[in-house]
C-alpha cells in the first residue's frame, strides 16, 4: 500500500476520472481539480486530497473510494492499475526565490499599504472598482498591502488581531501567502452586531460599498476555503448575543454550500441567520455593474441625450437632402482632416 502511494498521484486518479485542472485557482500546495459542478483540491505534493463542498479527504485509495463509490479493495485495484501514468499538465514550476521564507508577520509589516496611483491601489480602485473611500478605509484599519508586480494582499485576522496570512489578487495572479493561514479577512468593527461573510477580500470591501455606511456591520471572507481555523473563528464570533450571521457567499453552488454552513452554525449558537445572494456571479461582479451604469449616467448629464442618440437619428428626414457643398470645400476639409 505504501509503494502505491508513493508512485500514483491524487491528480492521476483525478484525470483517469474526467476531472480537468483549474490552473487559474490552483497554487502548488492546492490544484484544484474540477468536473461539473463536482470540485476536488489536491494537495501535500499529490499525496493528499480534500472536497471543499464536504467533509471528505484522505489519501489516494479514499480518493479512488470517493469517486467511484466502491469499496478499498476495489480502490487498490483501481490505483494499481495506473500505475507511471503521466499527468497531462506541466510540472510545477515555483517563481518563488530559494532563500527562506521570513516569518509571517515581519514579511506583512515589510510590505507598505497602498497609496494612489500605487500597484494595488490601481488594481483595487481601477481594476476592480472598489470606491477610494473603501480602500482608504480598508487602508486605515491596516488590512491591505502591496503586494508585487501591482498585486494586493488583503490580511486574514486571527481572533487575537495577529495576521495570519493574506489573499494575494492582481492582474495577473491570484493565490494565498505562502505558509499563512487561512483564518477570516475582516473589514469593520470588531464589535459589529451583523456579519456579512463572503468568499473573498475583494467581495467583502464590494459588499461594503454597495450597502454603504453601516456602523454595526463587519464584512468577512473565508479567503475561497473553510479551513478548521476559519470555522472556529466564525463559531467565537456567532457566539455573541443578539448577533445577525449572513451568508453572502456567491451564487453558484459552492456558495450555497458555504450558506448552508453559515446556516447550521447560526442554528447551532442561537444567532439569526440571512441568506444574502448577489444578482450576479459575486459581489465584485454587481458593483462593477452598477458603477457602469451610474458612470454612463453622469457621461449623458454632462455631454446631454442628443449626443448620446443612434446616428440613424441625427441624420436628415426622409423626402430632405442636405445642403451640397462645393468640390473645393471639400477638397479643403479633407486636407484640413
């Protein structure tokens, strides 16, 4: 059983079963694998697994039992079967630099907070249309830096106020600090009465915008996971009298998995429950689409509707022709343009 451990790999058994790599949200230490709507998350170098919609994890003969529905030694038999099979995608590569990593914390505090115009600011307030007077916020309660190449790390809190870890996000890239831990990121005040948890740093400060000021409201997100960490800091939190959980977590399923959660915690320490959906796929996304709109409503207050009317509109009635204008003026516009 060893020696089948050590020669088949988690994503072997993962591909054998029609499963394809998510190479925009997989890291080294977690490639997330998907099928459908059905998602898997390797990790410990191919070795292990998790589902992130259950509780299920294991080793690669559970994983084999987990798929198929079938008992272990029908699963050794399955694993042995495809033993030096070769994974479709490249190897992992790391960009990372060989010098050890320094401790979590001294790494957060050399990073400086975003500024405008900076990498992240224009990553977060142009990129993904967070308002300056969110960010700034954000800023102020010290829960952003820079990250580089222009990307933004958004810290996770642990329940002592120490940072634990960080979401990475930018143009280019998206993943979690390496060695960190995911906890909550947390945006508002700690004594808040409502908690409005979602899935990323991102559509926590995009959940705060759309809302607007609200005193006693503390945005959260789970960082796209729910670690053991992050489920005791939710049950620390929900345990406070008189307090409203909400699930504002995304809507597709593994958001509404996430809400069931909420759900039975909620249930579990005697605090209301809310289920809050977002019209599109995250919050992110129907901020972006709202400042759109109130965009392309303040460009026709300025320029006025005549100018924003179909050209079809602005040309000469039927039965009417426009006044002809002489050869040599238009020779002289053409030159002129």
């Amino acid at each position: 059983m060893e020696a089948l451990r050590a020669k088949v790999s988690c994503e072997a058994v993962l591909e054998q079963a029609g499963y394809e790599i998510d190479l925009k949200e997989s890291t080294r230490r977690a490639v997330k694998y998907r099928r459908g709507g059905n998602i898997v998350i390797v990790t410990h170098d191919g070795r292990g697994w998790f589902d992130p919609l259950s509780d299920e994890k294991g080793d690669v003969f559970g994983l084999a039992m987990f798929l198929e529905g079938i008992p272990f030694p029908s699963a050794a038999g399955a694993v042995a079967s495809i033993v030096g099979y070769q994974l479709s995608r490249p190897e992992w590569r790391s960009s990372r630099s060989s010098v050890p990593l320094e401790d979590i914390a001294d790494r957060w505090r050399s990073r400086r907070k975003p500024s405008p115009g900076s990498g992240a600011w224009r990553y977060l307030c142009w990129g993904r249309w967070i308002p300056t007077a969110i960010a700034q916020q954000a800023i102020q309660e010290g829960v952003l830096r820079e990250g580089p190449f222009g990307s933004l790390w958004a810290a996770h809190v642990d329940g002592q106020g120490r940072v634990v870890g960080w979401e990475e996000r930018g143009p280019d890239w998206r993943g979690f600090a390496s060695g960190g831990s995911k906890v909550l990121f947390r945006f508002g005040p700690g004594d808040a009465s409502r908690l409005c948890v979602t899935e990323a740093a991102i559509d926590a400060m995009s959940l705060a915008a759309l809302e607007g000021p609200r005193e006693q409201t503390l945005y959260l997100s789970t960082g796209g996971g729910w670690s053991p960490a992050t489920d005791a800091a939710l049950a620390e939190l929900a345990a406070r009298p008189g307090l409203t959980l909400v699930a504002a977590t995304d809507a597709n399923s593994q958001g509404e998995v996430y809400a069931e959660r909420l759900r039975a915690l909620a249930e579990a320490s005697g605090c209301d429950w809310q289920r809050l959906c977002p019209p599109a796929e995250d919050w992110n996304e129907v901020l972006k689409a709202r400042e759109k709109e109130k965009r392309e409503r303040n460009m026709e207050k300025k320029v006025g509707p005549a100018a924003c009317a179909p050209a079809a509109s602005r040309e000469a009635p039927p039965g009417m022709r426009r006044p002809l204008t002489r050869p040599d003026t238009d020779a002289a516009t053409r030159e002129g343009s």
